[in-house]
C-alpha cells in the first residue's frame, strides 16, 4: 500500500453559525427530511502543485428556521497538495478535497446538535461529481 499522490496538507474552521429552535418538537413529526446545500470554492496553483479549498455546508433553512429543529452554516477550508502522478488537479480540488474536507464537519455536526439537546445528526456522504 502507498500514500495517495493527492494530500491534505492541513485544515481550519473558518466560519459556524448555529441556530437553535427552541419550540421544535420532535415527538410531534415523524421524519425530518435533512436539507442540505453545500457550496464549493477553490484556488489552483499549478505551479506548485498546491491547491486551497473552502467548503461551505448550510443545513436546513435559515429564513425557515419554524420548521426545522436548528439551522447550522459552517465553513471549513483546506490546504491539499499533489506530485506530478496528478493530470487533473482541478478534480481533485472540485470533488476529492470537499468529500475529504466534510468528514472534518461531520463531527461538528454531531456535536452541535447534541450539545443542543437533539439525537446526533449522522449527515448522509455527499456525491460532489453531481451538481
């Protein structure tokens, strides 16, 4: 077994937002379908073989916050790296580095909504080769 020719170099949260509804009664619906919008952005160095990535992941809806248990916006951006092996970076930075980046915020999720007094939110693998 060998390394992979594409790397995380390291990570940071750089933005989180919770919002808690506090009269949301989960005894009272039956299944809570999990809305989630996840917004993708990166920088390409080609030259040296270097790439920054920011994922962006909003969880149910803001502006509808009654009809959901909590709103959560968190923001995590990472560094990644790759060798010459690499043809199409700009792939690996579009959908190899968001899938690497989310389970970073997936343990963030579960916290949260614990802490909130909600069961564990265990969010659902996104496929980012889709739109």
């Amino acid at each position: 077994m060998k390394n992979s020719d594409f790397q995380i170099e390291g990570q940071r949260l750089v933005a989180s937002e919770f919002l808690l509804n506090k009269d949301f009664k989960f005894e009272e619906v039956k299944t809570i379908e999990i809305v989630y919008k996840p917004n993708v952005r990166y920088k390409l160095d080609s030259v040296n073989k270097r790439g920054l990535v920011n994922l962006e992941l909003k969880i149910f809806d803001r502006e509808e916050i009654l009809k959901y248990p909590f709103f959560i916006r968190l923001e995590i951006e990472g560094s990644f790296r790759w060798n010459e092996n690499i043809n199409n970076p700009e792939n690996y930075l579009k959908i190899n580095a968001p899938a690497i980046l989310l389970s970073y915020l997936r343990s963030i999720i579960i916290q949260l909504t614990v802490m909130a007094g909600h069961p564990p939110l265990n969010l659902p693998l996104i496929n980012f080769t889709t739109e």
